[in-house]
C-alpha cells in the first residue's frame, strides 16, 4: 500500500509556463489509517547510475531494439509500448523539454513505428498534472463526427438495419475528423516549452531511417493483409513489395516523413484549413478502393469545414476520492473518468483484502457490472446531451448502487441502470430495463510520462481498431481512424430508455479510454492507461485495485491477470486469471470465459508509472502483453 510521502525538495528550475486552465486540484482527506500504516513499498537504492544505456536500431540491423518493463530513477520517466517512442521521449526529456513536450513528441513517433494504432488520423485524451500550478487537466482531442451526420448513419439506407460492423469499420463512414493535432497544439500552446515542429524531428528521422520489424507489427499487418490489399495507398505503403513485412526487415515511411516536414513548416493549419485537410475529407468522402475488390467500401460524410470547425477542447477532469487519495480521469467525450470513478466509489463502500483476493475480484466484477449499466444509459458526448456527471460520481448513487453487491453471489448481467437523479434511498430494487454491451474495437496505445518538476501526462492515442479504417491518405503516410463506430449504430426502439450515444453533427463518439492521475496530498503518485476499447476501463480499475487495496508493486499490478466485466452474462478473463481464480469465482456465481481479443487472451497493454517519493519514478510497462512495451528514466537508480 502506498507510504505518505516524505517532504517534498523544491523542484528545479523550470522554462516559462503558459496560461493555465480552471481546473483545480482538491485537496485530499486524511489517508485512512490502514494504508497510512501499511507504507509497503520496496524503493531501490538511491545511488545514481549512469544513464540507461539502450542502443539505437540502425538500418539494416535485423535485431529489435532493446525494451525493458521496469525503470527507477530520477530527472523523469517514460513509459510507452515502444522503445522508439520511449526513447524519444527520453531525449526531449533530456534536453530540458517537459512532460507535456515528451509525450507530443513520443505520440508523434508512435504515429511511426506503431501506425495501427497511433496516428495524425485519428485522436485521444490527455490528463496532466501541472506541478507549479497543482492541478490536474483534461484535454479532449477525440474525433468528432461530420456535420452531415444523422443518428441514422449507420442504418442501411436500403434495409433499414444497421449495417455490419466490419463493414462499418473499413468505410468512409467510421472516419472521424482527426483530433490528434489540434490536441498536440492546444498541449504545447497550454503547457509545452517547444513547437511542434521540433517536437516531429525525432520521429521524421525514424520515419526515413525506418524502423526494425518485430513480431508485434508483423502479426497486425498480417490480420490486416486482405483489407489493406483492397485499398490502394495502404496496400503500397503497408504492404510493400505486396507482402506482409517480415520480422528483422527495416520498415521505413518516407511519406510520413515528408507530411511531419511539411507540419514542422506549415503548422496545422495545413491539416484543418489548408491542402492536407482536403485530401483528409476527399479521402475519407471517397475511399481510394481497387477497382478490382470486392469488398464495399462506404463513401464519409466528411467535408473541409469539419475539419475547420474541429477544437480540441480543454475539461475539468472527474475527481472521486478513493482510500485517502484523489483520483482524476477524463470527463466525456470519453465514459472513463465516470465509469472507472462510479466503480471506485461502489468499491469505496467494502473492505478489501490482500488476504482474500476472491472476495475482492467478486466486489471488483459487481462494482464493474453496475457501473457499465450506468454508462451504458447515461454517458454520451456532454457537449451534445445531457450527462448527469456529478450525480454519478456522488457518494450517495455510489452507495444506492453497492448495496445492489451480494457478498457471496454474483448478479445475472446485464444489470439495470441506476437512477442518478440526486435523491438517493439506502437501498433501492434494481430496474428492470437492461442493455446489452455494444461491440466496441479493442485497440490503441497509452503513454505516460513524467519530468523532473513534477509534471505528469498520462495519454491515450488511438486510431479505433488495429489499422483503424484502413484507408491512407494517399501519399501522406497515414491511417485514418475509424473512430465513429463507437457510436451505437441502431435508435432505441420506442418504449427504450433513450441512447446518450447516437450519432450526430459534430458529435464525439464515447470514448472508454482512461488516461488517468492519481494524487495523494495533492502530489502525483501514480499514472496509468490501457488500450482494449471498452475493456480499457476495467483494466485500470483493476490495476488500481491491485496498487491501492491489494498492496501490490505497480509492475506486479499491471502484471497480474485481468479479467473484465461490462455487463455481459460471462466474465472474459485471461487463461491465467481463469487458472488462479476461476473455480473460486465461479462458486459465486461469475462464469469465466477466455477472452476473445483480438488478441485472444490478452486484455489490453498498460504503461503506468509511480512516484516512489518525490523525485523518484517508478516508470512499467508490460513486460509481454502484446510484445511488451518500454520503460526508461534519466537518471537510473541502482
Ligand atoms: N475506440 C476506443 C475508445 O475510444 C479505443 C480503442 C481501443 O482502445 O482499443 O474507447
């Protein structure tokens, strides 16, 4: 569990701060005695070694480049799924450059070396922790939906029905208008110290020096081929020579080069009000399909003035209190600051015990269930419906729904949603309208990153699903994202309870991905985030459960085994969640099944990282989901 940490040295002197935001840090209450008294950490030796030494690629060396799960040190962190980006981020570090300018510069490595998942296509949400101002900030750059767009888009014009997913995935249709540039403006307008265009330096050089192939980007090419053959800049671009890149082979991207030369000089404007913004639209209006597939590929609604009315948006992050310390997350567009927040606040009402990790995981899968209903009926884009927010973070709902949890009995999913509306009973009857989880793609990435003021950004960027819409621009050396097919596709049918999520005019798609801070008297103390689409949520809700109630190190946290709850009649867990905990929790009632993926088995791919004491971070990653990622920090220590 986590110890109080000791005083704080001042931090070193700093570059310029720009205009800062509303949001304020609250302070938190007292720690509760349990974790005050429970301080379990091992913190290594504070002696510094010489700075990590991780070699470079270079072209033609068939070796991956070098990763490592775990880094302890000083001067700053970074964690990321790769040690391209990780590096990156590590040099601007390095050179005095912050969090916020590490991390703009990472995503825009990431956009290279991982383009199924990361790109200037698509978009994401950002928490930071400043710490000369002592706040925390929400920065929405998810993609929005063209003006032209109905709550019926996603309707087969023909049959009425909603059209098949997969196909909805690979269309024009699916492509939202790109937030992720607008996002890093506003990120380095409000907190960085460097522009943009020598933040995408680092990346321009990886993207013409070309990067080593390892199995992880091999096998996602591979589940793209068929789709990526049918669409023609993609199939030349990721494809080349017309087959799947091999493990070893150097994969360059001239293109992407050539477009983040071209940003550097002409700034974003070039994407949202100049030439590269109507090849975007055009591209995404008329998806650049072989004449010779069969596949149907649906033409977008998307126009050049979306892309000139498209703003990322600064928000006040959702708070809850959680065991003494004050957890924030991302407020909607995305559901995963309310959902992973209700869900604390229902665990808030238990005990929860290292000592029976059964009991907890029961408590962890109902509060997990409930809150899915919630943000199933109430969570939508804030901007274009009504979201009651503060009520479904309140510790009064919060308590209305635990005592829905039987300690020795599972509830048959889906459950009911709760009624947010401020009057709150100790105990109600659950409801009786339920609704079923709508499939949602399972794949993006999330960094985070610390310097060595104390400023923290936890950062989740996605293009939707692996590869995303599979379209490129051509020429540019990009996906575009297929974000829009977080929307529910279908109206409810009358008598329905009404659907916070239909499409519409410049509205954003709900989001799960939880970037999220947590503070314990008002400093930073950990950074978390996961890909898995709407598993995202429960992975971060069980890391921190690990971290905070069962008083594991963050790396065993993000280790251990996961398993999921949305409100499906099965539990999908990992095989070695099922292994430890499957029989125990099965006699309560949960049925554990393998989770499908993609990839099978595996949820999600968390980078995190914790303040140890002041100063000191602990930055991990996943040392083998889906490759493992990339943890490093300045100063080693020993
Ligand atoms: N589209 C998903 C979301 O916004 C993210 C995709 C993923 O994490 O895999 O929640």
């Amino acid at each position: 569990m986590f110890r109080s940490p000791s005083p704080t040295p001042p931090p070193p002197s700093r570059p310029p701060a720009a205009s800062r935001g509303p949001s304020r840090v609250r302070r938190p209450t007292a720690l509760v005695a349990a974790l005050a008294t429970a301080a379990s950490l091992t913190v290594p030796g504070a002696a510094i070694a010489a700075p990590a030494s991780v070699p470079a690629p270079l072209a033609g060396d068939p070796r991956p480049p070098v990763k490592q799960p775990v880094a302890t040190g000083y001067g700053g962190a970074v964690s990321t799924v790769d040690p391209d980006a990780s590096r990156t981020a590590l040099d601007v570090l390095k050179r005095g450059g912050n969090a916020m300018d590490a991390a703009v510069a990472a995503g825009a490595t990431l956009g290279v070396t991982e383009p199924y998942v990361s790109a200037i296509g698509g978009g994401g949400f950002i928490t930071y922790y400043d710490a000369k101002k002592r706040r925390v900030y929400a920065l929405d750059g998810r993609e929005f939906a063209p003006k032209r767009m109905g709550q019926d888009a996603f309707l087969d014009p023909a049959t009425g029905k909603p059209i098949p997913f997969g196909e909805a995935v690979t269309s024009g249709l699916g492509v939202g208008v790109p937030g992720t540039l607008a996002q890093w403006d506003l990120a380095l307008r409000r907190f960085g110290t460097r522009d943009l265009g020598t933040l995408l330096r680092p990346a321009i050089k990886v993207a013409d020096r070309g990067f080593v192939v390892d199995q992880e980007f091999h096998d996602q090419t591979a589940v793209n081929e068929a789709r990526f053959r049918d669409i023609v800049p993609t199939r030349k671009l990721f494809l080349p020579g017309g087959k799947v890149p091999e493990v070893g082979s150097v994969f360059r991207n001239p293109d992407l080069a050539g477009t983040y030369r071209q940003l550097a000089k002409r700034g974003i404007g070039w994407f949202y009000e100049g030439g590269l913004g109507r090849e975007v639209a055009g591209t995404a209006a008329a998806p650049p399909v072989d004449p010779k597939a069969a596949r149907t590929v649906r033409p977008g609604l998307m126009e050049r003035g979306d892309l000139a009315a498209y703003r990322a948006v600064m928000r006040e992050p959702t708070h809850v209190p959680y065991r003494g310390l004050d957890v924030y997350g991302m407020p909607p567009s995305s559901s995963g600051g309310s959902t992973v927040g209700e869900a604390l606040n229902i665990l808030g009402n238990f005990r929860l015990d290292a000592r029976d990790p059964v009991t907890a995981l029961h408590y962890y899968l109902e509060a997990s269930k409930l809150a899915y209903a919630d943000r199933g009926r109430y969570v939508g884009d804030a901007d274009k419906v009504d979201v009651p927010l503060d009520e479904l973070l309140s510790p009064g709902f919060a308590r209305e729904r635990a005592c829905l949890i039987r300690p020795d009995r599972a509830a048959p999913a889906p459950v009911a949603p709760g009624s947010p509306d401020g009057s709150y009973e100790p105990c109600v009857p659950a409801g009786t309208q339920t609704r079923a989880l709508a499939f949602e793609g399972p794949q993006t990435t999330h960094l985070v990153v610390a310097d060595k003021w104390g400023d923290v950004v936890s950062y989740t960027v996605s293009i939707e699903q692996f590869g995303g819409s599979g379209i490129t621009v051509p020429g540019r050396g990009f996906l575009l994202n297929n974000e829009l097919t977080d929307f529910s596709f279908q109206p409810p049918a009358p008598g329905q309870a009404p659907d916070p999520n239909l499409p519409g005019p410049h509205k954003r798609p709900r989001s799960s991905m939880s970037p999220t801070l947590v503070l314990q008297d008002g400093r930073p103390r950990l950074a978390l985030g996961t890909p898995g689409g709407s598993t995202i949520i429960t992975t971060v809700l069980q890391i921190l459960m690990n971290r905070i109630d069962l008083g594991m190190t963050l790396p065993a946290a993000l280790t251990a085994p996961r398993a999921t709850q949305r409100g499906t009649p099965q539990v999908y867990a990992e095989q070695a969640f099922i292994d430890r905990y499957g029989r125990e929790l099965a006699a309560r009632g949960h049925r554990l099944e393998l989770f499908p993926g993609p990839p099978t088995g595996v949820i999600g791919a968390a980078t995190g990282l914790e303040f140890l004491r002041p100063g000191l971070v602990q930055a991990v990653a996943e040392p083998t989901r889906r490759g493992g990622g990339s943890a490093l920090v300045v100063h080693p220590v020993r």
